[in-house]
C-alpha cells in the first residue's frame, strides 16, 4: 500500500514536471486526478459552490503558471496550500465586498439579507483565520498546525490527512494530540483564567 501511494506520487512529480514544460495533457491528467477531493475539501470550508468553483479553477491556473515551483514537496499537500490560500484570499473579498455594501445602506434598508450572510462554515473559518483561536493557531508550531487544519476544520480522517501532508497515520494521531495540547495552552496565555492561582 504504502508503495502504491510512492509510485502515484512519483507519477505526479513526473507529471508536475511535464507541466512546467507546457504539456497541456499533463496538466489534464493532474486535474482529473486531484479536482475531486481538491473540490470535496474546499466545500468543506465554503458553503458557496461558486466560491468553490473559482477556487478551483484559479487553484490550477496557478499551477499551471508555477509548476516550476514545485520542490518535490508532496503534491497533494502542495496543491491543498494554493487552494488553501486561494479561498482565504476568496472569503476576504467577499467579505470587504458585503462590509462595503452594507456600509453604503441607509439605516432603513440595512436589514438582515440572508443572501449575503455568510454561512457558519465560513464565519468559523474567519474566526480561525481572524480571531484568537488563528491569533492561537499562528503561535503552534507549523507541521502541528496544519495537522489540526487538516483534521478539525476540514473535518479530514486520520487516513485522508496522512495522505495528503505524505506522513504515517500514527504521526497524524501524535501530531493531533500535541496540537490540541499546544492550542490550549497558547489560548491561555491570551486569556489568562480571571479566576488566578496555579494552574
């Protein structure tokens, strides 16, 4: 099993290679291969389709502009960061977009519009990147951070994030355990209990 999982990363590499020379059917091959749970993920963080729609697609014009880029790191976890970063950059417009929008109502027609709410997938997920928990999650150690990106806010088995960071499973579960531990304790520190005393 785990030879399979070699092989189908080197034949990314190959392919991710071949891209970075131009070969459109290369490029076709690596979409077809990750756009189904590249999509299946981000839907997981977007309520939109069409959000996740664009994401999508600007997820691989980018690769296809920087596949040059790619330094042997895992291809599923190098694909997921573009992505990740291509919804953040998303959700940021939108909202400065429905901020303005609101902002430029009078009081009487600034009523609740259901269309523009965001969904509570996406209010945590500015909570994560915006609020104390990402103020917390920024001050835990990367490959423990995105451990719990991975298997907290995308919801990700065990298994499915093992193979997307390229680690073993046992490491994910190790990794989750000492992330949880370290959130806690970076969350105290911004708020310390009003109650004192030792801990």
């Amino acid at each position: 099993m785990g030879g399979h999982r070699e092989d189908e990363e080197d034949s990314d590499a190959a392919l991710l290679r071949a891209v970075a020379g131009g070969d459109s059917a290369a490029m076709a091959t690596l979409y077809d291969r990750h756009a189904g749970w590249l999509h299946a993920r981000l839907s997981r963080r977007c309520a939109d389709p069409e959000v996740v729609r664009e994401v999508l697609q600007d997820t691989f014009v980018t690769v296809w502009r920087s596949a040059r880029k790619h330094r042997g790191e895992q291809t599923g976890g190098w694909l997921w960061t573009i992505a990740a970063r291509r919804l953040v950059d998303a959700l940021r417009v939108r909202e400065r977009a429905t901020r303005l929008e609101t902002t430029s109502m009078d009081e009487a027609t600034a009523g609740y519009d259901r269309a523009a709410a965001p969904s509570v997938e996406e209010r945590v997920l500015a909570g994560l990147e915006y609020g104390d928990v990402g103020t917390a999650l920024d001050r835990i150690s990367p490959e423990l951070r995105e451990v719990l990106r991975a298997t907290v806010v995308d919801g990700l088995t065990t298994r499915e994030t093992a193979r997307l960071l390229g680690i073993p499973e046992g490491t994910v579960k190790s990794r989750a355990t000492r992330a949880r531990a370290e959130l806690r304790a970076a969350l105290t520190q911004l708020h310390p209990s009003p109650l004192g005393g030792p801990a």
